[in-house]
C-alpha cells in the first residue's frame, strides 16, 4: 500500500486515503507525476488543518471537496460559529457521509499552537525535516543498452532520486529534489533534473513567498496554470478548478514549473497581487532557417536526456516569463485579471501539416485572462476567458448547483478557438490541450443515503478545425455511469460502465482519408473488504472494448485480486497483486491504478496476454527510519520480445526493482 497509508492509523482511514489517490489518479495522464498530490495528503495526515483556523485558499488542497462544498462550510460557521466536533460536517449542506470520512484523518478543531516567529533557535528546535533516496531498475537488459550504430541511451538503466524537504510550522518551508532518469548519464553529474525552493509564509501583508520553483494555478486553468491538475472523473464536481494560486513546487516532472521568484500580497483588505518572474532554459528540436537562425516548432516536454538526440535538444531554449495577476475576494465573490509576457530567444515556426496551421509562431506572446467565481445560495458559478494577443479567444463558463440535500450537478460549456495561444494551459478539455475545442458538459452525484452513490457524466465536444490523424473537423461524446454500494464500513463494491467515441482517419488504403467512427467502452465491477483488523482484500474485473470503423471488435479483459497486510504498530507491512489479463492489441489496453512506495505512484498499462504480479514491502528500521521495496514482474504469453524501440526487451518478461528510504528527524 502508498507508504504513508502503512502507519499506526484505523484501516478504515488507510482504505479512505487509497481510494482518494485512486479516484483522483484516473482523471489524470497514465505517466502525470502525483508527487504534489501525495506530498498535501502526508501534511495534513501529520499536521491537520484546524477547521476553526482555515481559510478557503487551504480548504482548496484537499482534492475532494468541491468548490460548493467549501463555500457552505464557511457559510455554515459564519452562520453558527465555530465548530464544537469534527463529526459536526454532518450538519453542512453536501457534506455526505463520504465526505466526512474522507476528510476526518486531515483536519481537527483543536487548537494548534503555530510559531510565529523566526528565530533561530525555533527553526533548528521545532523545524521538521524529511530525507528520501529511491532506487529504481528494470532488471532485464533493453536494446537501448546494447551497442547500437547511432541512437541509443548512452546512461545507465538505475533511476535515482533524492529530496530533502524543511518546514517550520506554515510559515517557512524549504525543499530540494534531484533526479536521474534510466538511460541518463550517472557517472560526472550523478543527477540530470535539480529543483529547489524557499518558502515563506504569513509575514504581515506578505502572505507567500517563493524563491526558486514554483507553480502558479488561477482561475480555470485557461491562461495560467503548472503543476498539478485534474480532468473529467467520477467526482463530476473536479471539472470546477480550484485554484491554489502560488505554491512552491517540489515534483520531478521536469517541464510544468517557473524558476525565479513570485510572491502574493495583500495590497488591501480583500486584495491580493501575485507578481512573478521566471527564467528558464527548455528543451526544443532546433534546427537553421536560411539565413542561418536557430527555429523550433515544438519544445520537447519529457525531460529525458538518454539519447545522442534528446542530450543535444537539452536547455537549447532560453525562457522567459513576467507577469501578474491580481484578485479581489470579498464574502462569496471572487473576480481576478492575468497578465503575463512570454519571449524565447529562438523563433518557432508552423509544421507543414495541414493541422498545424494555426499554431503559435513567433519569439514572444502576451496573454490575458479574466476569471471569476460566485456562491449563491446553493449554487457556484465560475468561469474564465483568455487572449493571447496573437491569435484567437477562448473561454469557459460553468455551474455546480445542489439541486436537494443527495443530488448535486454540474454544467460546463468550454469554447476554445483554434487559434488560441498559451504555454500554460491545463483547462478542462478532451485534448491535451485547451485549444480548437467546443464542448458541453453536465453531471450528476447523488447520494441517497449513507450506503449508495451514484455518478453520471455526459460530455458532447467538437472540433472545429483538423487534429493529428483527423484530416476533417471532427466530433464525439463521452458517458460516465458508476455506482458505489457500501453497506458496512468494511466492505465496497463498485460498477463502472464509460463510453467514449470520437473520429479519427480510416486505416484503410484510400486516395482522399475520410473518418472512421472509433468507439472505446470499459465495464468494471470491484469489490473490497476487510476480513480482519490485519488483513484487506480487492478483487476487480474489467472489460474494454475497442472498434473503428467496419473493422472486428476488440475485445480485452483485465482480473486481479490484491491482498494487504497492514497490522496496527507493526513493523512490517505491505501487499501484493495477482493480475491475469487478455487484451488483443493496444488500442484495447486497460490501465489499473496500482500501490507503490511513498510518493511514488503508478498506473500500469495491461495490453497484450500475460500475467502481472508485484510485491510492496515497508519496514519501520526505527522510530524515524523506514524501508520500502517494491517487486514487480510482467510475464506474456506468446510473444518473443516485449517493448518497442529502445526499450525492447528479449524473451518475454519484464521486471522491476525499487528501494526507498525515508528517514524523518
């Protein structure tokens, strides 16, 4: 089980904190970094947010309340003072049972005792340090290692991590992180990524200050937005962004971040100004124009530097960014501006497909953004619109109503012009990015009573102009339904049917490409109990079906069963999968959220025929000295090779080791 869930803690919270990285993980990307994430959920495990003290900025951290549900928590004190007991959430409109025991390992109404001064003495007495090394491999050998003519990993196959992270109280905290990637160069700079950051907090009319990385997150994500960010998932209330603002960033995904400094402050009562600046070096396919300037097209996003190719492209472009936002907030309304300046040293031009046509050329782009977000009642509104002033407008606008004390809903409409320029966009959308998108989103939660939940999302989109591998404009829609049934506190049973169909060019071999109808369905059914105090089972089947055009259905399967062990003060803990699965090809590959070490996170991709089996292991060495090992192993029938390119491998295994150490003093 995650790290953090393998402490002295009621199995009832341990089973409540997976299924919120679960739950979240699957409105992400298969690869996204869940570091930030886990990193807000091991804070307020530790140190509980004091419900009495809070303000909705720190509410906004935790993932699964929706922006409703915060807004009629302070309604809610504001109308009957503070709170007596934690289990008095019950009484607030929207907080279910659910909720509330979701929530209770992270927050109390106990008065917490902050130092407010910073001395020195206090900061070396009462500051907190936490120290993590990780070791990772793939135990058999890949081509890319092999002694290849041209393009191959010149690294070693280890993956290393190490960070150190520093808080005094919540008022000063301070993190480094150093990472090495398989196939990068280990021996003269053992680390390829460093990141680090200062921060301070609640000094007088300085509220935050960041120097080093950092993430800036307003609005809904359509001008301004890094790090981490969910889509589309069950909780349909998580297409309403909540927006953190300026936070310090302490992932290792090497492209969603700004170095230098920025800083919110509060100029007046119900003000804030958060200036910023930002310098980096970004990784680009370069090559000469004719009269012999560097140009890119594109800039290069996965931080790998393995290849002759990819150690080449590194840090070839200059960044810069400068910018503000400034926010007014007052009871139930909140309204902002963002403006900001992008220049790169190099120019970037347009690709020679047709799709490409409309994207972004040139050194510099400036973009502007106005976002705004309203509690009435039983209702919140909240939308943005964004400009670069190159290129087109796009916007989004939508409303999370509680319709009765179990059903609430949400509505969404998004246009995003096909000309619309931004380098930090993560609005909802069904690209990867928000731009040449229309779309019109509704769902709906109901609760019934403590026992049942019910979910449904439907999202219609269009694309008004062509995409890679669509030569037309094109459409589709996308249909969530989940049931979850929990009869006791110790046993969980789910369904899960989701549909999505888009258009995409025929495969077959015609002179002019039209559009073939593809269709992807998923049913899933799970069930999960705790037999004993000790001991946690999971079973779950799930079914993808994949199909595009006249073409055969395919038709894939996915069973596992997961066993934890998971004794109150032991030192030893840990689990295992067992996993048979029978998917024809890719395209009807199913992903499964599996554990990992603490602050590690993985989302394997079954695809093909074979089994899958891996091994957690955490062991408390001392009182602030713990041990995790992780064991996985793929095994696939019929096959000679598994991977693709660099990464195949001979035979028809593949398996990894991990070794983490974490000591806390």
């Amino acid at each position: 089980m995650i790290g953090f869930m393998a402490n002295a803690q009621t199995n009832t919270q341990e089973t409540d904190i997976r299924d919120i990285l679960e739950s979240m993980a699957e409105s992400l990307p298969d690869d996204y970094d869940m570091t930030e994430l886990v990193d807000v959920l091991e804070k307020y495990r530790k140190h509980p947010i004091n419900l009495n003290r809070t303000t909705v900025e720190e509410l906004k951290t935790l993932v699964f309340l929706s922006p409703l549900q915060i807004g009629n928590f302070f309604n809610y004190i504001k109308e009957n003072g503070l709170l007596e007991d934690v289990l008095e959430l019950q009484s607030i409109d929207g907080f279910d049972i659910k909720t509330v025991r979701t929530i209770l390992p992270f927050v109390t109404v106990n008065n917490i005792t902050e130092y407010r001064q910073l001395r020195f003495k206090n900061m070396i007495n009462a500051g907190g340090n936490d120290l993590m090394m990780r070791f990772a491999q793939t135990l058999q050998k890949q081509k890319g290692y092999t002694d290849l003519p041209g393009n191959r990993y010149l690294g070693s196959p280890e993956r290393f991590q190490m960070r150190y992270r520093y808080h005094y109280s919540s008022i000063l905290s301070a993190a480094v992180t150093f990472d090495k990637d398989a196939g990068e160069k280990f021996i003269g700079k053992p680390f390829d990524f460093y990141s680090g950051n200062i921060t301070l907090l609640k000094l007088g009319k300085l509220k935050k200050l960041v120097l080093g990385d950092y993430a800036l997150q307003f609005g809904q994500g359509l001008t301004l937005w890094s790090g981490f960010s969910f889509g589309k998932g069950p909780d349909v209330t998580s297409v309403a962004k909540k927006d953190l603002g300026l936070r310090p960033y302490n992932s290792t995904n090497e492209y969603s971040f700004f170095r230098g400094t920025a800083a919110t402050i509060n100029l007046f009562k119900n003000v804030e100004l958060t200036p910023f600046v930002s310098f980096r070096n970004l990784d680009a396919s370069q090559k000469s124009d004719s009269e012999g300037n560097l140009i890119q097209s594109t800039i290069n996003q996965t931080g790998l530097h393995r290849t002759p190719t990819e150690i080449k492209n590194k840090g070839v472009l200059p960044q810069s960014v400068l910018g503000t936002t400034i926010q007014y907030t007052k009871d139930e309304f909140a309204v902002g501006a963002i403006a900001y300046h992008t220049h790169y040293r190099n120019r970037f031009v347009t690709q020679t497909a047709a799709y490409d046509r409309y994207s972004f050329t040139g050194k510099s782009l400036t973009n502007l953004g106005l976002f705004y977000n309203y509690t009435y009642k039983n209702m919140y509104l909240y939308g943005e619109v964004a400009k670069g002033l190159v290129g087109g407008v796009a916007y989004i606008n939508g409303i999370l109503i509680s319709l009765s004390p179990i059903v609430s809903a949400a509505l969404t409409h998004r246009n995003y012009a096909k000309d619309y320029h931004s380098f930090f966009n993560q609005a909802v959308s069904e690209s990867t990015e928000a731009v040449n998108e229309k779309g019109l989103y509704f769902g709906l939660n109901i609760n019934p009573n403590k026992h049942w939940a019910f979910s449904f999302y439907g999202d219609y989109f269009r694309f008004p102009w062509l995409k890679y591998r669509i030569d037309e404009p094109s459409k589709g829609y996308e249909v969530l339904a989940q049931a979850l049934y929990t009869p006791s506190k110790t046993v969980k049973i789910l369904v899960r049917f989701k549909t999505e169909h888009k258009q995409q060019n025929t495969d077959l071999d015609v002179a002019v490409n039209f559009l073939d109808d593809v269709k992807r369905e998923g049913y899933r059914a799970e069930a999960s109990w705790q037999l004993t105090d000790n001991w946690r089972f999971q079973n779950r089947i799930e079914v993808s079906q994949y199909k595009k055009g006249s073409a055969n259905r395919a038709f894939g399967y996915l069973i596992f069963q997961d066993i934890d062990y998971s004794p109150m003060f032991a030192r030893l803990t840990g689990n295992v999968r067992f996993a048979y699965f029978n998917t024809p090809g890719y395209n009807s590959r199913i992903y499964a959220y599996e554990d990992d070490v603490l602050y590690s996170f993985a989302f394997g991709m079954y695809s093909g025929k074979g089994v899958r089996t891996y091994l957690n292991l955490r062991y408390n060495v001392i009182k602030r000295l713990s041990f995790w090992m992780r064991y996985g192993l793929f095994v696939y029938r019929d096959v000679e090779t598994v991977g693709t390119y660099l990464d195949e491998i001979k035979g028809n295994k593949k398996s990894e080791i991990k070794i983490q150490l974490r000591y806390q003093f």
